[in-house]
C-alpha cells in the first residue's frame, strides 16, 4: 500500500469491535501499552517499505516515528542516506542519529526491510538480513515519547516548524511491533498471532474509512490521521 504525502496513518487506539454498529460508530480506546513499547527493555519494530525517488518531496521523509523531540527512521535526502534518530534523558538532552550511508535512495527505490531491535541498553539494527549498527544508548528515551501513537508517513504531523513534520509518500508492505524478542531468526518468521506481537500490518485489508486492519490477535487498526492533527 502506498501512503500518500501529507497523509500520513497512526498506531494509538485499540478497537472493541463488539461494540460498534458500524465502521462510522466505533468503540475504541487508547492502547497506552502499545504506545508505551520504546519503555520495555526487550522489543523489536520491523518495516518493510520503498520510496521510489519521484515520492521524495521533504528534505527528510518520515516512514515511522513518534512526535515530540523526533523518534524515528526517515530518509534524509541532503545527505542522501537513511537515518535513524532519537533522544535520551541526559543533561541536556542527548541526540543521537544513525546515518546509514551506504542506504541510499537507489537503495530505497527497490525496497529494503528494516528491523530494529532492543535489548536493555542495546539497540541493533538490521537492513536486508544484514546487522548495519550496534549501538549503545547513555540514557533511557525522553518521557515525551510516552503515552503517543507511533506515525507512519510522518515523524510530527503536527509540529509547529515544518521541518520536524517529515512527511513521506511511502510505499510500505509491513510494520509490526513485537515485544520479548528479539532474535533475528525468530522475528523473521514469527506467528503474526503469536503473544508477543502487539500489532501486525500487512496493508492488505483495508475498510471504507480506509483503516489498516491488524493481523495480530489485538485489534490494534491502523488509522488515518484526522485532518485536525496535521499542520
């Protein structure tokens, strides 16, 4: 599925879909679990996607994050290069970037899957099967990315300097997000109903409103973002 510039899609609300009439009336509520992943000490977030380099319009083009002090993988076309970027408690704040120069958009052009993995203070990142970075964080992620739904298409929607914003026309086949493992064999053929995967997108069934439905046993649908939330 090809998420369209400045329309970007957000993981936040588990659906009840006992309690709804239709795909107009929906009970929901915030998954403050799911949205609360980078605070574990064992998880995994895996995407598969491609930019074809006519889809580049953002100097940076997000394809999943969250908002606040950026969180996430985008494509920075300065530079040419994928990178990764976060923020940890330090005093001040520290930033850390990961920039993945032998990925660059011919390489996102054809596609590349991504898995990135945390183990306690450890973060390992694997591009086509391969380990590209071993990283060590000083510090836990900032509380500012607590309680915030990861975006796909976007890092910020809704920051107020549009540099922050990020948004991307994305062509993407998977995202999932997987708590308690992080072996690579394992996470590569992994049950989409096992216990551990909170969420599993294949963007292969969508409803009328255009939600992603969750192929993990949680029901956690992939929406569009309101209007309201985008700057």
């Amino acid at each position: 599925m090809v998420i369209e510039y400045k329309k970007p899609y957000w993981i936040k609300y588990k659906w009840d879909i006992n309690k709804f009439d239709s795909e107009t009336d929906i009970a929901k509520r915030d998954n403050i679990d799911l949205q609360n992943i980078l605070f574990r000490d064992n998880f995994a977030i895996l995407c598969n996607f491609r930019i074809k380099k006519e889809f580049i319009k953002d100097t940076k083009a997000g394809i999943f994050g969250k908002s606040g002090q950026n969180f996430g993988l985008n494509f920075d076309s300065d530079i040419d290069s994928l990178v990764f970027e976060f923020r940890t408690k330090k005093d001040p704040v520290e930033f850390n970037c990961m920039i993945f120069e032998k990925i660059n958009s011919d390489t996102i052009d054809s596609g590349i899957n991504f898995i990135f993995t945390k183990i306690d203070n450890i973060i390992m990142i694997y591009v086509n099967d391969k380990l590209v970075k071993y990283y060590k964080c000083n510090g836990d992620f900032i509380d500012e990315y607590k309680n915030s739904p990861f975006f796909l298409g976007a890092l910020n929607p809704g920051a107020a300097d549009p540099k922050d914003r990020c948004f991307s026309q994305v062509e993407i086949s998977l995202f999932s997000i997987i708590k308690n493992e992080t072996n690579i064999k394992k996470l590569k053929t992994i049950n989409k109903k096992d216990k551990n995967v909170l969420c599993y997108y294949d963007f292969e069934t969508l409803n009328v409103r255009k939600d992603v439905f969750d192929e993990s046993s949680n029901f956690n649908f992939c929406e569009l973002v309101p209007k309201e939330y985008i700057l």
